[in-house]
C-alpha cells in the first residue's frame, strides 16, 4: 500500500476538521486542489478578500533574492509568487515551480507562458516531503499558502532545509492565528459561514472552500510553526504578521 513519507499505515493526520489515516490525506488534498485550479485566483480573492496579492509582493520584496540566485518555489500553484520572483533573479537567475498537483502545476505552466515567460522556469511535480533534489541546491526557498495541506510538515520543513545552500534563506508564507481577540469572531464568521457559500456560488464547490478554511485553523499558530523550523535545522528564525496575524511570513536560514 501506498504510504506518504515518514507516515506508518496506522498514523493519522487531520484533514480540515476531520480525522484521516496519514497515508490518505495527500489524496484527498490533492482533489481540493484539482477541483479549485482553474478557480485559484478567485479562491485567494474570496479566502483574503484579495488582499492576499498585496501579502505575496511583500513575501517577494522582502525575501533579498538577487540576480543570479536559484529558487525553489514550493507549492507554486498558478505560478503569483514565481512571476513575482522572476525579474529579481534576473536573466541569469532561475526558478524551479514545484507543485503535488499536476493540475495545478499544468494551470501555473499556461499562466508563465501567458505572461511572457519561457525562458529561465522549470516545472516539477514533487512532494515537498521527499524533494528530488541534490543537497544544497537553492539559494532560496519559498512555499505561500502551502505547507497547511502538507501531511509531514516537519519532514517539509528538513527537505527544506536540505536543498538550500549554505546562507540560503527559507521563506513560508502561510495563513496564521489571528492576534486582536475582538476580530477572531468576525474572521470565524467569514471562513465557515460566507466563504463556503461564496465558494458554492462562484466556484459550484462548497466543501473544498470549507476545507481551506479548517486548514488554516489546524495549522501551527506562529510561536510554534517557529520552533518547528528550529527543529528542522533551520536558523535565525522569525516571523512577521500581516494584517493582524491572518497570515504570517516565517523566515529561516541554512548555515
């Protein structure tokens, strides 16, 4: 039987709220993400309520790539933070846009080539669990929105660490907990009772939209997605908040 990597077959995970063998939950992942590929944009607009496009130029502004560095963006989906990234690097530089999903990778290929980019991409699809990639191999890592649907977010996070070079940077860009108490209740009724309807009505797909919004509330909160990255060998270590923790930039270093 098929098994995730590092998983046992009586191990569980969650998946959303719901419990799940582990060596299910990259599967059933993987029909989220192939039901909302040619909705991804419009998914982020409803999830942020389009303020995820400000989030990703800052993630990008503010990750000190440079011309000629290689990176790897993880989870690329429709290709926002690689198009992003890809007139920093430069001519010289390049980006590899690893994604699980073939069709999410697929729709993230069309969107490159739609807007000008043929040369200096290449697309893999990969498990960032188990990375088929020499050691010390990116100056850079990136992964937006992605390691909340990974089953062995530690064993992502050493994979990570794995293929940066030294003095390479690691950057995860994920939703997060919000920090002001009196909001949480307004974000709650948005992420369980609007976004799924919102879902239904633009995208005809309820419970993938409701899925994305338990995901976000299984995911580590900040202190300890930070001491995660510790653990997985990264150093220097932080966080920043955006727009009162509803997501957070994590950032880590391989030295």
């Amino acid at each position: 039987m098929d098994q995730t990597p590092g998983n046992k077959p009586d191990d569980t995970t969650h998946f959303g709220f719901r419990d799940v063998p582990a060596r299910d939950k990259q599967k059933l992942v993987g029909q989220v993400f192939s039901s909302v590929a040619g909705n991804y944009d419009l998914m982020n607009d409803l999830m942020s309520l389009g303020i995820h496009r400000a989030w990703k130029r800052y993630y990008v502004a503010t990750s000190q790539v440079r011309r000629g560095d290689r990176v790897l963006d993880l989870a690329g989906g429709t290709g926002d933070i690689a198009a992003l990234l890809r007139p920093r690097v430069g001519a010289t530089g390049s980006i590899v846009l690893g994604d699980i999903n073939g069709d999410m990778l697929r729709v993230g290929r069309d969107r490159m080539l739609d807007r000008g980019y043929v040369d200096g991409f290449e697309y893999v699809q990969c498990n960032a669990e188990a990375l088929p990639f020499p050691d010390a191999s990116f100056d850079l890592v990136t992964m937006a929105f992605g390691l909340r649907n990974v089953t062995d977010k530690d064993a992502a996070l050493r994979e990570i660490r794995r293929v940066l070079k030294v003095g390479g940077q690691a950057r995860v860009l994920e939703f997060s907990e919000v920090k002001p108490e009196w909001f949480r209740p307004v974000y709650d009724f948005h992420s369980f009772q609007v976004l799924p309807r919102l879902g239904r009505l633009f995208a005809g797909d309820e419970d993938s939209y409701r899925y994305l919004a338990e995901s976000i509330r299984k995911h580590p909160p900040q202190d300890e997605l930070k001491a995660m990255m510790e653990a997985a060998g990264l150093e220097r270590c932080s966080y920043r908040n955006l727009s009162a923790g509803i997501c957070a930039v994590h950032t880590g270093y391989r030295f």
